[in-house]
C-alpha cells in the first residue's frame, strides 16, 4: 500500500497544477462516505 502511496504523491506533485476543494454535499456523502476523492480533469472550452 505505501507504494501506491508514494506513486500518487509523485505524480501529484508532478502534474497537479492547481487543486479545488469543495463540499459534495449530503446525498453524495452518504453514498461514498467519508474516503472519498474525485479527481476532475478540466480541460478548454470545445470549438464544435
């Protein structure tokens, strides 16, 4: 488990360029509990 550990924080430390913490709110919180992470990739705005 540590070196999957280890392997996140790497790569965390190496593409992570900004990081948004929020509330998820009472419904998704007792569906996933308090272990939850979400990780959310925004990208540009589509042309199509």
């Amino acid at each position: 488990m540590e070196y999957y550990s280890n392997q996140i924080n790497r790569l965390v430390e190496e593409l992570v360029k900004d990081a948004i913490i929020c509330g998820i709110g009472p419904v998704i919180g007792t569906h996933v509990g308090p272990g939850m992470l979400a990780l959310v990739f925004m990208g540009k705005g589509r042309t199509q």
